[in-house]
C-alpha cells in the first residue's frame, strides 16, 4: 500500500481524485470538453513545423561535437524529425560508427513522460472483438499494435488538456514519439529496427557497443549502449514477449521470430554468456527481392535469370549455396516465384522467410521441444516435416536449408520425380557434394546428379570511386553449373561470373539439361535456346519498365504461362519505341 500511495503522490493533483483509492481521474472522465480544444494530431502537426529548426539545431550540435574526430559520409531520417541516422568515419584509423542521432527529451518531458506512463499503466486494457474487428490490419497483432497507438494517443491528449496550464516548455510530439517508440516500438534499438539498410543487429553484452550489419559498410558498431544490466535484461524480455515466447534464468536461451519476421537469438543474464544478457537480431524485408530486382542490382544477368525461368517451369531441382548472409534464401525465393502459378508448392523452414504469390502453397515451420526436462518432448524437425510433406502430393517441395537427415528424404522425393529447390552452407561445388554425402546428411552418391543445376552465391567487392573505401560491397551469382555425375569433375559451366571484366559469361549453349526439356516438349535444342532468349528479353523489359515488385512481376510470368507470344510482343515493341 506505502508503495501505491508513493506513486500516486507523484502524480498532479488535478489527476488524483479524493475517493479512498486514490486512483487517478478517468482519462474518459476526463474528456469532457475535448471537441473545443485543438486535436492531438493539430498539435503534433503545428509543432513539427514550429519546432522544426530547433530540432535541426539540436541534431547538428552534435554533430558538430563529433566532428573534431569523425566525418559524416551518410546522413538519411528514420523518423521525421526526431530520429536520424550517421554513418560517421574515424579521421585518423578510418574506422565507420553508425550514429543514431535522436532528440532528447527535456527535465520537463521526462518528468511529464513518466506521469503519463503511470497513467498509461492505469487505463490500458485489452481491445474487445468488436473493436478489433473495426482496426486496420491484416493479423491480429497489427490490430492490437494500432489499438495501442490509438489509446496511447487518447491518454496524452487528455493530459495535454487537463495540464495545459501548468506544464510549460513541453513539447508533446516530442512526448508522443517516445511513448510510441517504446511502448509500440522496440525502445533504444528502435531507430536500428526500421532502418531498412540494415540486416542484423548484434548486442555483445553489458556496456558493449551494439553492432550492425549495414549493407553498404557491413558491420560497423553503433553509438548504442546498454549501460546497466537491468536495462539490458528488460532489452531481452521485450523481446521474448514480442516473439510470443520465454526466457528466463531457468530457459536462458532464446530462439525465436518477431512479429515482422525477424529473426531473434538472445541469452539472458550471465547462465551462458559471461557478459550477461545478449541478443542477435537477423533482419528480414517485408517484400521479398523479385528475379527483376536481382537483375537491377547486378546480382545476376537477363541470361541467367531467363535460365532458371525455364529450370523452374520445368520443375528441375537446383541447390543455392553460399556463406552466411551471401543472399542464398533471397535467390531462393526469386526463382520459387518463377514456378508455374497451378503447381502445388509445399516450402519448408526453421523460420518464415519465404514469400510466394502463390496460392495453392502450403509453408511449414519447425517447431522446438517443450520439454523442461531435455527430452525431446513436441519437437517438430525439419526431417518431419519433409516426410509429412510428401503427403500433400506436392509438385515441389522447397527446404529453406539443408544441414542434416532432411536432406535424404528430400532427395528421396527427387528420385521419385518431385521437383525441389533448397539452399546449403558451402562455398565450392566440391565442399557442397562432401556435405552432402557426409554425415549427418548422408545422401549416397549416386543421388547427387539428382541435382540439375546449382549454383553459387557471394558478396564480392567492386570498384566504387564515390565510396570512401574506393569499394563496395555486392552480392553476386558467381557460378551456376549443371551436375551430370556424383563427382565435382562431373559438372557442366553454364555461366560464372568474370571478376576481370565485372562481367556474367554465358554459356548456356552447353546445357544438358536444355537438351532435355527440349526432348520433353519435342523442340531442338535450338529452339529452347531460343525461347531463353524470349524470356530474357521479357524481363529485360520488365527492369527497364520499373516492373521490379515481385507481386507486380508474378502476374506478367504467371501470363506469360497461358499467353507467351502476346506478352513477348508487348515487351518487343516497348522495347524497340523505347530505342528509338
């Protein structure tokens, strides 16, 4: 009781009321009158514009401050205008630091932010079905998220109004913006979650700097320290909370997928980790990269692509691999999305990082034991799933990653005509065949050739003169080959990329598999190589046209299924008015 009282005497009288409990006047009692005084959001709008070059001011003071030992190299918003983003560079070692550069708030607003959060802690409630039902969103995690962004709006324009006259020096978007970043957002790594250059996000442990995976400077660390222990282990429960699941000293590991699909890895305290609490965050976009956006990026050439557009259609299984973060699972998906829009797909992952526009597609995900004795009690592997697979009679079957027993049901169901697509750590086409025939994997080798195309995936460095470093950093598909043999002689060339010419070479005239389709349809193999060419041509057409999304791209290559020579025309002739 001495504790609730102590907590209501820092609230301002005009929000206690004189019953015995103390309790706080009703933000709905409260309202009255609301419709005479400005709205939140007229309030929010005015002082953005008022407030604007203070705010500017603010932000380039410290930048002025750091200015003695670093240089900025890039400046983009993340939330306009309270939050922005440096990448800075040492003067003297050269050495790149990601600043988050955000408006702090005053004595006055943080006293008024925390009386607002005991507010807050007094009137939240959990959203009805009726009110759910009438909320934007298309799960019932964007419902809630905007039902608390509406009720944390509603309870700081109350206290706007009730406060007006008492409080001074107070700027109320300012106090909004917290409130929302950490209530609806992810608090201090708030910023570093929507920043779309990054792809993860690494926090080493207690009064360490946070480090990111920027895509144009690669890991680089940040300005962000979690400088006491309890800051950092509340860090990881909000994390644990927004995943759905638990951590704590008993279960101090975590593994798990955030409401926007991102990956989190995390330990808590010091169970495991000698420096305490520390989280891992793999990033992953909300719209996947289509086979045109991999064009215009340089991933891969029109002649690449339109290959495997026809390695797809025609249901042949290909393996990507690659090193962590090469952009395997990216590729993955670009030319799953090239597959015929009436095959029955059935993909399979630890998490949900495929997007398909698909409809007849079933995605199955692993699930962990929830034994708390070690046993492995509930446990749903992967090997289960593509046993369980096979079930559904499905066209092809798309394992995010093979690394263990999986990997011999899946060539199981390749043996017995199912087409598939799946990824594997490995670098070299004879490193990928040792795995596979290695335990725990374990495919014989006479299943290899089962395989008809595969095909490696880098980051490689390319010269940049408008980079400080004189470089950048690209991902690129720097071999595809044709398996005709369980050896790694045993494979055919069909296109590498030249590091000399920063250049695809192309030789898919040598194709096997080509000469196969072709005796499937009854075509020469002139003829199929020729109907590459039309393909290359289509999605030269759809990357000159801005055709880059891949819910825009599925529509045109699902047509192009059911009506090639009308689609292939209208790209022809665009292309031609274009040259002219």
């Amino acid at each position: 009781m001495r504790r609730f009282l102590k907590k209501l005497s820092r609230l301002p009288s005009s929000l206690r009321s004189g019953d015995k409990g103390g309790r706080p006047v009703s933000p709905r009692q409260a309202s009255r009158g609301l419709e005479e005084s400005e709205s939140l959001d007229e309030v929010i709008k005015r002082e953005e514009i008022a407030l604007r070059p203070a705010i500017e001011a603010s932000l380039d003071a410290k930048l002025l401050r750091l200015s003695v030992v670093y240089k900025p190299v890039k400046t983009y918003s993340i939330e306009d205008p309270w939050a922005r983003v440096i990448i800075l560079q040492h003067k003297d070692t050269g050495e790149y630091l990601y600043y988050v550069n955000e408006v702090e708030m005053n004595k006055t607003e943080q006293d008024t932010y925390n009386r607002i959060m005991e507010i807050l802690n007094w009137e939240l409630r959990h959203p009805t079905e009726e009110e759910l039902k009438s909320l934007p969103g298309a799960t019932i995690a964007e419902k809630e998220r905007e039902f608390l962004v509406r009720q944390i709006k509603r309870i700081v324009n109350i206290y706007r109004i009730r406060m007006a006259s008492d409080i001074e020096e107070v700027s109320w978007s300012k106090i909004l913006y917290y409130m929302i970043r950490n209530n609806v957002g992810y608090g201090p790594i708030d910023v570093l979650m929507k920043d779309e250059y990054l792809e993860d996000i690494s926090c080493d442990g207690v009064g360490r700097p946070v480090y990111v995976w920027h895509q144009e400077y690669e890991s680089i660390k940040s300005n962000i320290i979690f400088e006491d222990e309890r800051q950092l282990d509340h860090m990881i429960l909000l994390l644990a909370h927004r995943a759905g699941k638990h951590i704590s000293v008993a279960f101090p590991v975590l593994d798990a997928v955030l409401p926007e699909g991102h990956r989190v890895a995390a330990t808590f305290r010091r169970e495991v980790s000698t420096q305490g609490s520390t989280f891992t965050i793999r990033k992953f976009k909300a719209t996947p990269l289509s086979i045109v956006d991999l064009i215009i990026g340089g991933t891969l050439s029109p002649e690449i692509a339109a290959y495997l557009w026809l390695m797809a259609e025609y249901r042949m299984p290909g393996i990507i691999m690659g090193v962590t973060g090469s952009g395997k699972t990216t590729t993955l998906n670009a030319i799953a999305t090239l597959l015929r829009p009436n095959v029955k797909i059935v993909t399979i992952e630890d998490t949900p990082e495929i997007k398909l526009p698909h409809e007849n597609w079933v995605q199955l995900v692993s699930r962990p034991s929830f034994s708390v004795t070690g046993e492995s009690r509930g446990e749903i592997s992967l090997y289960d799933l593509v046993r369980v697979s096979l079930r559904y009679r499905p066209d092809v079957i798309i394992v995010g990653e093979v690394r263990g027993e999986e990997a011999y049901v899946l060539f199981q169901a390749l043996a017995t005509g199912h087409g598939g697509l799946t990824t594997i750590h490995s670098e070299t086409i004879e490193a990928m065949i040792r795995r596979l025939t290695s335990p725990p994997m374990n495919i014989p080798e006479g299943y290899i050739p089962l395989l008809k195309f595969a095909l490696a995936v880098k980051r490689v460095r390319l010269p940049d003169p408008t980079s400080p470093e004189g470089h950048r950093i690209v991902r690129k598909v720097t071999d595809v080959w044709e398996i005709t043999g369980p050896s790694s002689n045993e494979v055919i060339e069909v296109a590498r990329w030249n590091p000399f010419t920063k250049e695809h070479e192309h030789y898919i005239e040598n194709s096997v598999a080509v000469e196969e389709i072709g005796k499937l349809v009854g075509l020469t193999k002139d003829e199929v190589l020729t109907e590459v060419d039309r393909r290359k041509l289509v999605l030269i057409w759809m990357a000159k046209s801005g055709i880059r999304r891949y819910r825009e791209v599925a529509p045109i290559i699902f047509k192009y299924y059911y009506n090639p020579n009308e689609v292939y025309e209208k790209a022809a002739k665009e292309l031609k008015m274009d040259a002219i």
